[in-house]
C-alpha cells in the first residue's frame, strides 16, 4: 500500500502536458527565426526550446528541417559583426579612452567574445560586442 502514494507523486511531479518548438518549414543557417517559421507540438524532447518566444528574433547557427525540434544548441544570438568586418575598437581604462579602427576575424552578435586585428599594430586582441557593434577590448 505504500507504493501506490509513491508512484502517484513521482507520475504528478512530471508535467502534465509539455510543448516542443518545431521548424514549419527549413529554415537556413545564419537565417533570423520569424513567428510564421516556428509552431509548438505536443511532444517534449530534452534539450528543445518549449516556448516560441525563446525561438522568435534569434539565429540559426545550423540548417533546420521542418518538423524538427529547434534544440538549444541550434540557435543564438543575431550577429551585428561579420568576419572581415571593419569595426570600432575601444579601450578604456583608468580615464583613459583610445578608439582605432579594426577588422573582426570572427562573427558575433551582442555579448560574444570575438578576435579582432588592430588596422594600426596589426596586433590580434579580444574584445567583447556591445549592443551598437562596436567592440570593448581588454
């Protein structure tokens, strides 16, 4: 008699009904997800988006099929930097403000982590993208 609340509460700790965000239609990598490329299905698959708003506005860093789960790992942030790309660099420290120009060799959006190359050193630094594009390097 005992086991009958048990398996009762761990059947109740689960969610009742669970959605998963899908593709209607293939949507390429590099392409910003639009409300009328996405639906919700019933199933719930681990590591899926379960919301279309997590899914609307973000990028696909891999090629998705319709009917398939948009996993998390599948999108992300748009970019604002292009490889190659002439960007602003700014660094700033202890009242200090030095801006120069330099290229990006990687391609991020707002809040990543890329490399970029200084026009003028030729030096390879760091920088993080601000949501403007320019680039805060350390």
């Amino acid at each position: 008699m005992r086991k009958f609340p048990l398996v009762m509460l761990a059947l109740l700790s689960q969610p009742a009904f669970a959605e998963t965000v899908v593709a209607t239609r293939t949507i390429r990598a590099l392409e910003v997800i639009e409300p009328n490329a996405i639906r919700l299905d019933p199933a719930r698959l681990e590591g899926a988006h379960s919301a279309l708003e997590e899914v609307v506005g973000m990028e696909a860093r891999i090629a998705i099929y319709p009917g398939r789960a948009i996993m998390k790992t599948a999108i992300g942030v748009p970019a604002l930097i292009d490889r190659n790309q002439v960007v602003e660099l700014i660094f700033e420290r202890a009242g200090l403000r030095i801006v120069t120009e330099g290229r990006s060799l990687d391609r991020g959006g707002a809040g990543d982590r890329i490399r970029v190359m200084n026009l003028s050193s030729r030096a390879t630094l760091f920088g993080k993208i601000t949501e403007t594009g320019t680039i805060i390097v350390n």
